[in-house]
C-alpha cells in the first residue's frame, strides 16, 4: 500500500470508513459501487462490519472507494 493510501486510512477504524461511504452514497449507492450482498439485502452497519471483517477482499474494496472519496473531497 502506498504511503498516500496509507494516509487517508490512517487512524479511521472500518466502521468509521464505512459510516462515512453510507452516509455519502446511501446502502444502494454503495451496493452499485462494490458488488457484494451485505449492500443489498437489509444493510446494516453491524451486519456489514461483521461480514467485512471476514472477507479481505471486500474490506479491500471498501478501503478503495473510501481513498477515491477523500480525493475527491
């Protein structure tokens, strides 16, 4: 991870990061941006938080559109 990326998520816990993308995209809006059913299917932070936690590769994606985000801002 470079030291940019590394930056943006610096000191955020995953549930701050995704409190954030919700609050900026909504539940359907961040299903549309990262393909995965805890999104979907009666979204909950708790839900999406457990199920990020043990699945890399989406938390992966998670961390990824929340860098694109910051850049933006």
């Amino acid at each position: 991870m470079s030291t940019a990326n590394h930056n943006a998520l610096h000191g955020k816990t995953l549930e701050q990061i995704l409190t954030e993308l919700v609050a900026h995209y909504q539940w359907q809006g961040l299903a549309e941006r990262i393909d995965i059913r805890c999104f979907k299917s009666d979204p909950t932070i708790k839900s999406s938080l457990t199920f990020l936690r043990k699945t890399p590769w989406a938390r992966e994606k998670v961390e990824h559109l929340y860098i694109k985000l910051q850049r933006k801002g």
